[in-house]
C-alpha cells in the first residue's frame, strides 16, 4: 500500500527520495510523487508527480537538488490512479503525502469549500492539507497546526508535511505504520526501514498520535496526549537488522522466486529456538504464555488472505493435537459481525506485515468483547498486531518484497504447528515421546523443502501447458484443502488466470459443472488416510475430459497418463506435509506468470502491506 519517505538533512537528499521510494515499491502502488524544498530560493516548493513508475519520477527529478522533502507512492483508494490524484497534495506553500483513508473527508471537505478551498483532486488525503493551511493560519507553529488537524481526522492515517517557509517536516501516524531514522547527516521517516538502509539503521518506531518536527539537528517529538516525548527513553532506538541483500533479488529474476528458494532458510532460522530440545517451553510464545494457555478452552484465528490460509491449516492440526476447538476467520468478516465471545479462547492473529488494518480491528474488537488472551504470529517485530497482543511467535522469514506471500506462509506453518504441539502438550493430548518425533519432523522440514524445489525443472515444463488457460481448479481434501486455497490465490494473484481452490468431496456439488478440455485440474495427493477418496474424485474430472496435474507422494499409486499428469514430491510429511506441497504449488503459479509475463513482484491492483480497510 502507499509508502512514504521524508528527509532533512546536510546534503541533496532527492537521490534518497528516489532510492526509499524504489525500496517501498513492493507495497504495491500505481503513481508515485516528491515534493522538495529548494533552500537557495529561500523555500519554494517543487513538486513532481507521475502515473508511472519511480524509475518516471527519478526521470523528471534527476536534475533537482534540495536538503527537505517528502516522497510517496500512492495506492488509489479514492479517486482514480492519475497525476492530479497523486500525491503530495499542495495548498498555500504547505504540500502533504498521505497514507491511510480519512474517513470524515466528506464533512471536513464541506466545511473546507466553505470556506473557500479549492480542491483540485478526488482524493480524501486533499482536505489534510487544506485543514492544515486553515489552521496554520492561528497556530503558532506548523507543528501545531499539524497536531490540531490530526485531532480532527478520523480514519487512518501516516502523514508528512512540509512549508515553504520552513526547513523541517512534520509526521504523524494513526493506524497506518511511520517510522523515524535518525542519521549523521540528517534525520528521515518512512513506512519501513528498507526505505532507509542506504543512510542509517537508528529507527524509532511512532506510537499512534504521535507527532514528530523533523530537522537537520534534531527531532521533536509529542505523543497523543501532547507530552513532550525524548527519544531512547519514551520511543526506544532499535538498530535495524535488515540487510541489504535482503531488500535485492540477487542472481534471482524476480523477487518471489527468490523467496521461494529462501524457504530452507528461513523456515530453520523459524525454528532455530527448538534447537535439538525433545520438548517444547509454552514461553517461546511470551512469559505469560503458561498462565494464559493454561486456561484456554479453544481457539478463534483471526486473518487475511494466505494468513487467512495458514489458520485453515491450523485448525486441522489445533483439533488433532490439541483437542481443543479451533475456528478460524476473515478477519474483515469477523470484526463487523455479532459472534458469542468466550473470555477462554485463545485469539491467535496471524499476519506477515503485522499491519493489515482488518486483522488488527479485528483484534482489537475480540478484545473489546473481553477476549484478552491474545497471541500475534508475526514477521514484523515491532508492529502494531505485535504491540497490540499480550503474546506473541516471530516468523523469521525476513523481507518479503513479492507481494505474492511464499515464504511468509511456510513459517506461519511451522509456528502454528509449535502452537499446536504446545496446546496439545497443555491439554496432556500428547506423549512425550509424540511430542519429540513432532519436534524431529520440524527440524527435518527444511530439508525436506529444499528437496522440493529441486521439481522446478519438471514443474517449468507443466507450466508452458497454462499460457493460453483461462481458468483452473485446485483440489485438496482435509490438511490439504487450505493449500488447495492457497494454490488458487498465487495462481490468481500474479498470473491472472481465474483460480479456485475446493475441497475435493464437493466438486460433485457443482464446480463439476466448469470441468471440460480447457479446465487444468490441478490436484494435491499425498499418500494419506484420504487418498482413496481422493483418486475417485480425480475420476470424476478424468472422465469428464478434464485434465489432471497431480502432485503426488512417491508412493501415492496414481497412474499417469495422456491426461492425467503427475509430479511426485521426494518424501512424504505426515502433518507436516501442506508446507511441502505448498511450495510445489508456488513454484507453478511463479513459472504460469512467467510464461505469461505478467509482473511478477508488483502484480497489478493489489498491496504488499494493506493497512487500509
Ligand atoms: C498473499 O499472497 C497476499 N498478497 C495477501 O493475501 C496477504 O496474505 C494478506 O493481505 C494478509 O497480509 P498479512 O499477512 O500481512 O496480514
């Protein structure tokens, strides 16, 4: 979603402006803009906008120079992607990027035009900066007009600010991610620090309502309630440990193979805490986690998207190992619904950016209905899921740039199946002995994946079979039914072939119906209790003239033939075996796309972090 980059500093800050921008595209975005404050002319504003990428908006700003300036990439939400709904949006010398939906924009609009304003874009982010130079115009300062006018802002919102007349910008956030960087040669802020990696890794995360004055020499800094707030004491300085390698494809054509292949990786850095334990501490999810788990009599998983996927896979493994109730839910759907709060249930909020503005209301209202053990499973340290739980697991999975979620997903895996192993643990469902062949399995996974990834080739060649499909059909049955989901959505997100995942047992219920020559069905069977009603619902799709590619086990019996295709993965996994199967999934949507040549990492309409509802 939109991302943001502010600088102050001693020399030209536009080639960082620029950089920061490139380094948030991965949000996901359609126009992007900077607006800069020239010192020699003695605080005039430029501003440059474009529809096109950032490497226009470098373009059109290569010959500039300036010591202040705010960037973005807008996400259109209101009003059209086009240079007039792009951002900065200027008033009266004052110029404002924004990121977030100001939800009251229609009333302070009215009142706004009232007045006299004139608006010259369809966006909501226009009324903040009018607001601003409204007020402006009594406040002593621009910080303090810039603090009143958040006070009068509903919605979501990171804002930086900047006037002609003076050389500092103004921030503030409310539910959508800010940060603060604090340099040797001036001090910044931005969505994410891989904006900033080229100029410092001192980053000062912003609490809601926080407002900060960004300059050369310092930055001042006011919470919510007004209180003047000292950084390292009030907002402690993290040493950001994101490295450069992690935000660059590498000898990798896109970033999401890379992803894929970093999987092994990540998935043993995940579980590096079990080590060669036989038994598992309920505190790897918090101090209080014994207390809080011990009295726990379900669990309700709150998410979205391929989060949302994980938390199906749970539920299977939560209700097999723990014996305890697990539902699992959109967050989007959850948070506007009338549900029957249990005060005993664990809510677990599953999220790789920790940001997704759905999966945080959705906490937050599970907690105003007196749920209030609460547990975040997390890629992002420090963000507002994180904060807003009582417990909480961090995935390691790293950076991920590509907006198609891969390896994000498979340590989600690995942490719910910690959980898993740790209710059932509780609930003395499972053995001592289970419990250390479970852990064995874990620590095998990574292996296990990496030999996975060694079908690329064969998966290449089924993927030339996809450019000119239209449609597809995932199938899965039990554990494998969520990964069927999953399937579907990376085929759908970044190769636009109209995906859908089901349960096998229901194909006969109607999506039978949409089987014919052209209709890939693409079938997960693992040599599992459900395997042989699986093979009769492949039957079904066989003799409708359907054709099947099948990722079996090696010892799964299917019988390949003209229309039936398989691929066998090297093992099978047991429980664990979604995480595998998973990443064959990954590896086929990856090479469709490639052979239709879409754009992979930055799929069209869709944000990598989407921190509005
Ligand atoms: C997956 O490929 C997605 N792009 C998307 O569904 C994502 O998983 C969803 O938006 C949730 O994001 P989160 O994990 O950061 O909360």
């Amino acid at each position: 979603m939109c991302g943001i980059v502010a600088a102050v500093a001693d020399s030209n800050i536009v080639p960082l402006l620029i950089e920061g921008l490139t380094r948030l595209e991965y949000r996901g975005y359609d126009s992007a803009g900077l607006a800069l404050r020239d010192d020699a002319s003695g605080g005039a504003l430029s501003r440059f906008r474009s529809i096109g990428r950032v490497a226009d908006l470098a373009e059109q700003a290569k010959n500039q120079s300036a010591t202040s300036g705010i960037a973005h990439t807008r996400w259109a939400t209101h009003g059209i992607p086009s240079e007039r709904n792009a951002h900065p949006h200027m008033s009266d010398g004052i110029a404002v990027v924004h990121n977030g939906i100001i939800e009251n924009y229609v009333a302070l609009r009215e009142m706004l035009l009232a007045q006299g304003y004139v608006f010259s874009s369809d966006t909501d982010t226009e009324v903040i900066v009018h607001l601003i130079v409204h007020l402006a115009k009594t406040a002593p300062d621009l910080f303090t007009a810039v603090a009143q006018t958040c006070k009068q802002l509903e919605g979501i919102y990171a804002i930086a600010v900047i006037r002609a007349a003076d050389n500092c910008v103004i921030v503030s956030r409310h539910g959508a991610p800010l940060l603060l960087g604090l340099g040797d040669h001036g001090n910044y802020a931005a969505s994410d620090a891989s904006a900033l990696l080229s100029v410092t890794r001192k980053i000062v995360y912003l609490e809601e309502g926080d407002v900060a004055e960004i300059s050369l020499h310092g930055i001042r800094l006011v919470g919510a309630e007004g209180a003047l707030l000292k950084i390292g004491v009030d907002r402690p300085i993290h040493i950001s440990t994101l490295s450069a390698a992690e935000v660059e494809k590498g000898d990798y054509a896109h970033f999401m193979q890379k992803e894929i292949f970093e999987q092994p990786e990540v998935l043993a850095a995940t579980l590096e805490m079990i080590g060669g334990a036989q038994s598992l501490s309920p505190n790897i999810f918090g101090a209080t986690a014994p207390d809080i788990f011990a009295d726990v009599n379900s669990v309700l998983i709150l998410a979205c998207g391929t989060s949302f996927h994980s938390g199906l896979v749970a539920r299977y493994w939560i209700e097999q190992l723990a014996g305890i109730p697990c539902t699992v839910e959109i967050a989007s759907e959850y948070r506007y619904r009338v549900s029957v709060p249990n005060p005993r249930q664990l809510v677990v909020a599953i999220s790789q950016s920790g940001e997704t503005a759905d999966t945080l209301a959705s906490i937050k209202f599970a907690k105003s209905l007196g749920m209030e053990k609460t547990l975040a499973l997390c890629n992002a340290p420090e963000s507002a899921i994180v904060r807003e739980c009582a417990l909480r697991f961090l995935t390691r999975a790293g950076k991920e740039i590509g907006v198609a979620s891969t390896k994000a997903f498979t340590t989600q895996l690995a942490a719910l199946f910690l959980l898993a192993i740790t209710l059932g643990k509780i609930g003395r469902r499972i053995s001592a002995k289970d419990e250390a062949e479970y852990l064995n399995d874990l620590r095998h996974l990574p292996l296990a994946v990496q030999k996975v990834l060694t079908l690329e080739p064969a998966i290449k060649i089924w993927a030339q079979r996809f450019a000119d499909k239209h449609h597809a059909l995932f199938l899965g049955r039990g554990l494998h039914y969520p990964i069927a989901l999953e399937g579907a959505l990376k085929l759908k997100e970044i190769s636009y072939i109209h995906a859908e995942g089901y349960p096998a047992g229901e194909l006969k219920h109607g999506p039978l119906a949409l089987v014919d020559e052209d209709m890939p069905v693409i079938s997960i069977a693992p040599n599992d209790a459900l395997l042989s009603k699986l093979k009769s619902n492949l039957e079904e799709v066989a003799s409708r003239s359907g054709e099947l590619y099948v990722f079996a086990d090696a010892d799964s019996a299917i019988t390949e033939s003209a229309r039936v295709h398989v691929l066998r993965l090297p093992e099978h996994y047991g429980l664990l075996s979604p995480v595998l199967h998973v990443v064959a999934l990954q590896l086929l949507s990856y090479h469709i796309a490639l052979v239709k040549g879409t754009d992979i990492d930055k799929p069209r309409n869709l944000a990598k972090s989407v921190t509005v509802e």
